[in-house]
C-alpha cells in the first residue's frame, strides 16, 4: 500500500505541472512518468527499499512522495531544458 500512496501522490502534484511552460523531456507524458518513477524510488529509498504493509501506511507514507515527484519532474524538465538548447544550437549553427 505504501508504493500505491507514494504513486497517487507523484500523480497529484503532477497535475500542476499544467501551470508550467512545456519544456518537459517527452511533454506532458515525460513529467508524468518523471513524477511517479520519482515519488516510488524516493519512497523506496527512505524505507531502505522495502515497501510498507496495509498497516504500516499512513498519511506520512503519502507525504514521502511530495519530494520525489519534485526531484523526478525537476529533472525531466531540465533534460527538456537542455535537448531544446542542443536542438536550437544546432540548428542556428
């Protein structure tokens, strides 16, 4: 249950990502995936990569996600960031 929380929410706060101009490795698509791969490894990694039980999940277990979506949509767009600028050089040159 621990993994489904740390997924939901890598969904949840991928939904802002609307508000954000699409510069994103992949679009819409990349940051999605960005969000849950990087909610669930950093969720994995603060358990010492062992998933929580149905019992062992609680609104703390949630909130371990928040950083890693961040990391994982942060890092999706600065790829974007750089594949745009490789792309806007090389065609300029």
């Amino acid at each position: 249950m621990g993994l489904l929380a740390w997924v939901m929410m890598g969904l949840a706060i991928w939904h802002f990502t609307v508000w954000l101009p699409d510069h994103y490795w992949g679009g819409i698509v990349g940051a999605f995936i960005g969000a849950l791969l990087g909610a669930a490894i950093v969720g994995l990694a603060i358990h010492g990569f062992s998933i929580p039980s149905r019992h062992a999940t609680n609104l703390g277990t949630a909130l371990e996600g928040v950083p890693g979506a961040l990391i994982g949509i942060g890092l999706i767009y600065l790829e974007g960031m750089r594949r745009e600028r490789a792309l806007a050089a090389l065609s300029a040159a």
